[in-house]
C-alpha cells in the first residue's frame, strides 16, 4: 500500500482496526476509499494548530438552580 494514488475500497478497509487506519492515514495523508461505483470518500490529514480559547467575562446569578426552565 506505499502507492499514494491507490483507491481503497470499503471491503479492503473493514478488516482495519481504527489504529491501523489512522497510521496508514498519517503515513499517507491522503486516503481515498470507494464507497460505490458512483461514490469515493477523500480523507486528507490537516495539522492546524488551535487557537486557545477566550476568556470571558461573566457572572452566574445566586438561585439560578432554582429557576423554571
């Protein structure tokens, strides 16, 4: 499977364990599967770093478990 155009079928990937799919993801980055005669599924690895989240201002009004919802 060193191929990086290789089209996977849905048969070949069932016997994957998820950890093996993911190590042939990130060996590839590209993976394509077909689903169907009319129908190929592209997965691509994308490494983005986040953004850390903001850090917001605000206040929980005293009783509020006590409010109708």
């Amino acid at each position: 499977m060193s191929d990086t155009n290789q089209v996977l079928t849905i048969e070949n990937i069932q016997s994957f364990s998820v950890e093996d799919f993911l190590k042939l993801l990130k060996e590839r980055t590209t993976l394509s599967v077909q689903l169907s005669d009319r129908e190929i599924l592209v997965v691509e690895v994308r490494q983005e770093e986040l953004k850390p989240l903001p850090i917001l201002e605000a206040n929980v009004p005293s009783g509020w478990k006590k409010a109708i919802y």
